[in-house]
C-alpha cells in the first residue's frame, strides 16, 4: 500500500465507529487495535524468518530472541478473529496477556478502553472492526515503520479534527513542533524530554530530525511524562510504530509526582521542548511553596494559574552546561501583572535567549495567539546580557478554524533565531536593562515596531503636525492683525 491508500484504509476503521461512539472517543478503540494487528503481524513476519534460517525448527522460531515482542498463546489477532460472541472480552483479554508477557516494555500499552460494554460496542459493531483490520497484513514488509509512523500521526491529526477542545491535550500543531526542533537543534546522544507530552509528537520529532539529517538518531534518549491515560499510552505506540524503542514515558502529574528523578533530585536533560498545559487552575500550590525538588526558585505562581510552575519545573530540569529549552504558550505569561516578580528574576539570571511571537489559531481549537519562550542555561558569550525579540504574528497561513506555518514562515523565523540581531519591523536585540526598566515585562510589540505600528506612528504625527501647522498659522494671522492695530 502506498501511504494514501494505507490512511485511507486506517480511516476506515474510524468512519465504521460513526454514530456509535463520540467522535472524540475513537482513539481509544482504534490506536490499541492497530497496535494490536501491528504486533501480532509482526511477530508471523519474524516467526516466518526464524522458520526459514532454522530449516523449519518450530521450536527455534518461537524463542524469545526471534521477536520484538511476545505474543502468547491464545492471544494472537487471529483467535479473537474467530470469536463471534463476547469479542470485547476476548479483544481485552489478548491485549492484558500481551501486555503481561511484555512488562518492560507493554504494560498498560493498550489503556483502558471499556470493551466489553455492549451497550457501546456491540459483538457485530467489534467483528466489523477486526474484519477491517484483517484485510491487509501490518508487517514491516507490506508497511515499513516510516510509512505506518506516518500515518499513525495521520490519524492522531484527524482525530484531534474531530475532538473539539479536548485535541489540544494531546496533539501540538505540527508545523510549531518543527520549528521548535529546528530551535532547538538536539544532537546525537543527547537526551531530550517532555514534562507534558500528549501524544509524543515533539519527542519523536527530534528523533526524526536528526534522522533526516542523516545523523544517528537511535542513540537520542527520549524521556516524556503525561498525567492522561489514554494519551501516554498513545505516545508510546507512537514511539513504537515509528520504529523507536529507546525511550521512557510515564503515566503521572507532572507538578505533583515528578517520574524522572537521580540521586532524589530531579533528573537533567540537554534539550527540553514543551506545550504545557496552560493556565491550569486545579493544582497542589501549598505543596509547591515548599517543594522537596527546589523548583519554586523564582516563587511561587499564583493559584489560579500554573503556568511559571511548569516552567521552573523546566529550568530546573536543564543541564547546568549545556540545557536548552523551547516551550509554547499564550502571550500572556510575557506581560501578566501576577508573575512579575518571578519573570524579572528569570530575566535578572539571564535565562532567557529569545521571545518569539506567533500568529492566532496555532493552539488547537482556539484564537489565541501563541508565543515561544526560548531559554538556556549557559547562553554563548555574544548572546548573554541579550534578549532577541521576534514578532512573527503575520507569518501564519490561515485555513479555516486552524491556522499553520508554511515552509517560508518556518524559514524566515529561524533564519532571524539564528542571525541574533535587529531586523526592521520584525526582530530586537535588547539588553536586560532594557527589559527589566520595563518591570520584566516581555510583550513583543513593546521592542519589535512593526509595519503597522509605524504606519499608526506616522499617521498620529502627521495628525500632530497638521494641527501645529494650523495653529501657527492662526497665532500668525491674530500676530499680524494686533500689529496692524498698534500700528495705527
């Protein structure tokens, strides 16, 4: 299948759920099948290679080290194939046993969809489902890991489509995550995390970036924590159907119960890209103002919003050498009144690298302009005691509710990332001092004049100066007149 028809044909396991089940329900059911027929398929494709170099020795073929995974007996896509009662029962129990036999690498893999509910899903609606399945073989040979990683983040795509307000918690623009790996640059053995994951796609990106660079990328230690079950469960299958197994995500709150830790401290990461949730209004702030892991260095935020949370969560996650980080918000967090303190001592550590403004409907299913905060650690030496502002509010390509950044936009913004300095009407390199005369405010139009604000500029001029004309004009006539009155 060329990858068109392979979308089209996973789609079609969605469009057979229509009219059952909420649109926004779907992933649940669809990814775990998939992955299911992935592994099972998989596994006869090297069952079969094992069969072929051992001169037909069975036993040989089902040893452990011929696959990737273990599929026990009893749980292959091909029994529940032939149930025609109970099939949501007997599609959990394979999927427990498979996740049983591979607990380092399966466990809670297939989430916790509720198949055997009826009423939902009922025997015909699930044997249809496996029919659909079973009309083409999922192993590396009819479907490399490429072409189905591809359209498995289709699918992710079309579902965010069809999830309304919930999409934003598991699926990033994609065109932003490109531009936030190319910022961000991770390298060859590097590790790279996601305190807020979703469905992986900012992770696996840098993995694919550095692959198509042509650099080894099987050496990137991928790290990713997200608190939703279904949604961690998706970024691991991701990781699989892309042919990546060198990662660890972990199901868990972020703020509350930190997954990566070394030596009871937070662990260290090279590269940290994120899109947090934002303006979370539900989280543990009393346990924060005292938090085990230091990460309240800046203060604490306020309750209504824990935005600063997770970024100090992020800076304190960094390598004291070498950390970079790259997370995407609404505008807000630059300006906001309530985190000013904490975004002055930020500024005052000289952490911040580059603010970059992006255009409207770039968050999922909503208006709001986004912004990317771009920090370090160990800044280079021409950018310290710096701060480059962009203002790419225009280069955004709008389609209807949902907007995306178009290779030339993603060009342009990296190009002035990577040049470091003043570009009329789009970019301002501006020293701390600058920033923190302002109180730490970091609102782009503040720094970067653009276009439209000098077209504002000159028509208030020109309005200025028009009146100066005629009021001199006037006090020159009433001058003339009270020297013709003297004069006589």
């Amino acid at each position: 299948m060329n990858q068109q028809l392979l979308e089209k044909y996973l789609w079609g396991a969605a469009t057979a759920l229509r009219g059952t089940i909420d649109a926004g329900d779907y992933k649940q059911y669809i990814f775990p099948l998939l992955f299911f027929k992935r592994i099972c398929d998989v596994y006869d494709e090297e069952y079969e290679m094992a069969l072929a170099e051992s001169d037909n020795d069975l036993e040989y073929a089902s040893f452990a080290e011929n696959h990737h995974f273990q599929v026990p007996e009893g749980a292959h896509w091909k029994n529940v194939r032939e149930t025609t009662t109970n099939v949501g029962m007997a599609i959990q129990e394979a999927m427990r046993a498979i996740e049983k036999a591979n607990p380092e690498t399966l466990y809670g893999i297939f989430g916790d969809a509720s198949w055997t509910n009826k009423d939902r899903l009922s025997d015909e609606i699930l044997n249809n489902l496996i029919e659909h399945f079973s009309q083409h073989k999922l192993n590396t040979k009819n479907v490399p890991d490429d072409q189905l990683g591809n359209a498995y983040e289709y699918l992710i795509k079309e579902f965010a489509d069809d999830s309304g307000h919930t999409a934003a918690e598991f699926y990033t623009n994609r065109t932003v995550v490109k531009l936030m790996t190319m910022i961000m640059d991770p390298q060859p053995g590097e590790s790279v995390y996601d305190p807020t994951c979703g469905s992986g796609g900012l992770l696996l990106n840098c993995a694919l970036h550095l692959k198509e660079e042509g650099k080894e990328y099987r050496n990137l230690k991928l790290y990713g924590q997200e608190i939703n079950l279904l949604t961690s469960a998706m970024a691991r299958m991701n990781m699989f159907m892309h042919g990546i197994e060198e990662f660890s995500i972990v199901r868990g709150d972020t703020l509350s119960q930190p997954a990566f830790l070394e030596n009871d401290e937070l662990k260290k990461f090279n590269v940290i890209l994120a899109n947090p949730p934002y303006s979370i209004k539900q989280w543990d702030r009393k346990s924060f103002e005292n938090d085990p892991y230091g990460r309240n260095l800046w203060g604490t935020p306020p309750l209504g919003c824990a935005d600063y949370a997770f970024q100090q969560h992020m800076h304190k996650s960094l390598n004291e050498q070498n950390g970079r980080c790259i997370s995407l918000w609404p505008h807000g967090i630059l300006f906001r009144d309530a985190e000013a303190e904490m975004r002055r001592k930020m500024i005052e550590l000289d952490l911040v690298e580059c603010v970059i403004g992006l255009g409207p409907n770039l968050f999922y299913n909503s208006p709001m302009e986004a912004c990317l905060l771009i920090t370090k650690t160990n800044k280079e030496k021409y950018k310290r005691g710096k701060i480059l502002f962009i203002n790419a509010v225009d280069q955004v390509k709008q389609e209807k509710t949902m907007s995306f950044l178009e290779e030339k936009h993603i060009d342009m913004i990296f190009q002035a990332y990577i040049d470091f300095s003043d570009k009329q009407n789009f970019a301002a390199l501006m020293p701390l001092e600058d920033v923190l005369a302002n109180n730490g405010n970091m609102a782009i139009n503040l720094y970067v004049r653009t276009v439209q604000h000098l077209s504002e500029n000159e028509a208030v001029f020109s309005e200025v100066y028009e009146q100066w004309e005629q009021s001199s004009q006037a006090l020159k006539e009433s001058m003339n007149t009270l020297f013709e009155i003297l004069k006589n």
